[in-house]
C-alpha cells in the first residue's frame, strides 16, 4: 500500500453519478453493502475485473460475486430455476449470494468466474450500493474491499488502509450494518450447497426449497472454490489468531463476547458484544479484529461464541482466520 489515498465521493446524487460513470470506464471504485464495502469493477470488461486481482493480491481460481440491481439485472447473466427464484423472492435484496449456471450470452468476463460455467450474484440491500449499480448501469464484480485474505472493510476507513491508492473512489457510506459476508448457496447441482454461512441462515433457506448440504472442507488450487470464501486460510489479521479461550496472555489481544465481569488478562481488549446479542457480534467482528491487530500483539485470543444463529458465521470466520498460513 502507498501513502496516496483514493478519491472520497459523496453519497449525493452527483457522487453516485460519477462513481457510475468511473465504473463504466472501467476504473475500481468501492462502495458500501449492507455486508461490507466491495471492490466494485465493470463485470463485462476483462481488464476492470483483472484490475481487482491485481488490486487485491487474489488468487485467480478464486472467483468473484457479481452484484445486480434486481431479479430482472441477474437473469441476464445467469439462470434462475424455481428454487433460485423462490430464494430471491424472499431475500433480495439481501446478503443472500446464489451460484447458478452462468448463461452464454451474459457478456460477463471469464474472469469473473475463474473458468467456470457458473457465477455468483447477489443484488444488496444497501441504498447506496443500490444506487451505485444503477448508475453504472451494468454488473458489477464486487469482492471486499481488502488485501485477499485480510479482514473485511466495513468502513471507508478500513478500505484505505487496506488497498491505499490501489482503487480511484470510494464511496463513503459510512458503517456496513450487518459487516459479515453474505450467505452463498450453489445451486448449480440437484441438491443445493451451502458453501459459506452468513447472515441469511442455514434453516431460513431450508424452511423454502427442503434440505440443503453444507460445503465441510476446504478449496486449495488443486480445487478451485465455487465462491469467495472457501479457501482455508482466509479473514486473516496479522496476527495470530487463538480461538476458544477464556484468558489472554499479556502479550495476546483479547476478544470477547458477553458480560466481561469474569473476564481476565490481554495487551487490550474489544468486546464484540456485552450483552453477547450475535447480530452486534456479526456487525463488529471484522472492526474489532482490524482494531486489535493493529496494536501490534503477538497473537489476538478470542472467546467461545456460540455456535447457533449467526453465530456459525462468526465462527467460519474466525476458523478461517485461525488457520496455518500458506
């Protein structure tokens, strides 16, 4: 990262309109999701979608979400059988990602779908972000925001620290409300995968289209992930990360969760929620490990967060961000 920093934009509707306009010409401009902030590129154009590669410092097997206005804007890039049609209905917009058969004629890059035949695609409920694809007028390839592999943006902030110079706008929508990355469902085969937890739940989709089976392992470049997410090591502060723990060492950074009354030990210390609601954790979560790691602790310790609700998504996160380092 460099010491220049992108062009702030404002959320008026000048701003929206030149943010489109950048996208159009196939600069990278960020901007808020009710999830995090996207690295949002041209999807049709092959150089934008290259330029977030390169921006990130992401794995080309890895693919990218392609975010749409609406339900009409995602059937021209992909196919939406009954199931997928019946999930947008209830959760569009929303943090509800669908892998569906990408359709020949879409126009996408190739890029966006790292070689294969699918694609994923979401349309977000943020206004801002909403407003931000209409002016563009075209899909828009999105991933977070970061360095590949870091923590999450869920501020404007956060996006400057981590790519610097390396996008032209960011469009400052102030705090990402939900600030974990959304729901993806494959439903390119008869029986639907989820292949990463998020805000949509596990059991909300499954009251809709039946059983659903979850994605268990890990994607590695021998096998190339459907969808951002799955490789192992990934979220990753600096840090190391120590999960379960119920004290810190001096030298460690403390996460918490819950009333902290018996809460000992830690360099310093952020509670994700004190009156441990999972919602406030989910919204905090990628802040809080941002917030620590740059105290510059030798390791962020983190405690037991329950594994039901949103909290399964939590927990992907951290599994991932705890995980050995390639």
């Amino acid at each position: 990262m460099t010491d220049k920093h992108p062009e702030i934009i404002p959320t008026n509707p000048a701003g929206l309109a030149r943010a489109g306009e950048a996208l159009s010409r196939g600069d990278l401009v960020a901007f808020p999701t009710e999830t995090v902030y996207g690295l949002g590129a041209d999807a049709t154009n092959d150089r934008a979608v290259a330029a977030i590669y390169a921006a990130k410092g992401r794995p080309q097997f890895n693919p990218l979400i392609v975010h749409v206005p609406d339900l009409e804007a995602g059937e021209a890039i992909a196919v939406f059988d009954e199931r997928a049609v019946e999930l947008v209905h209830q959760f569009w917009p929303g943090p509800l990602t669908l892998v569906l058969p990408r359709r020949p004629d879409s126009g996408l890059s190739l890029l966006v779908s790292a070689g294969l035949d699918s694609v994923a695609v979401r349309a977000p409920s943020h206004p801002v972000g909403q407003a931000v694809l209409k002016a563009a007028g075209k899909p828009i390839a999105a991933p977070s925001a970061n360095r590949s592999g870091a923590v999450s943006p869920t501020t404007p902030q956060h996006v400057i620290e981590s790519l610097g110079d390396r996008v032209s706008m960011v469009v400052a929508g102030g705090k990402c409300p939900v600030g974990l990355e959304s729901t993806v469902l494959d439903l390119t085969g008869e029986t639907p995968v989820l292949l990463r937890p998020g805000a949509v739940l596990r059991e909300e989709i499954e009251r809709l289209i039946g059983p659903i089976a979850v994605f268990s392992g890990h994607a590695s470049g021998a096998d190339a992930p459907k969808s951002p997410g799955q490789l192992e090591s990934h979220y990753a502060p600096n840090a190391a990360v120590r999960l379960n723990a119920t004290s810190a060492e001096d030298d460690e950074a403390f996460l918490t969760f819950g009333p902290d009354r018996f809460i000992r030990g830690g360099k310093t210390r952020l509670n994700l929620s004190p009156q441990g609601d999972l919602d406030e954790a989910a919204a905090n979560l990628f802040a809080h490990l941002r917030s620590l790691d740059q105290e510059g602790a030798r390791a962020i310790a983190v405690m037991p967060i329950p594994d039901e609700g949103l909290g399964v998504a939590i927990n992907d996160r951290l599994r991932r961000a705890a995980a050995p380092r390639g």
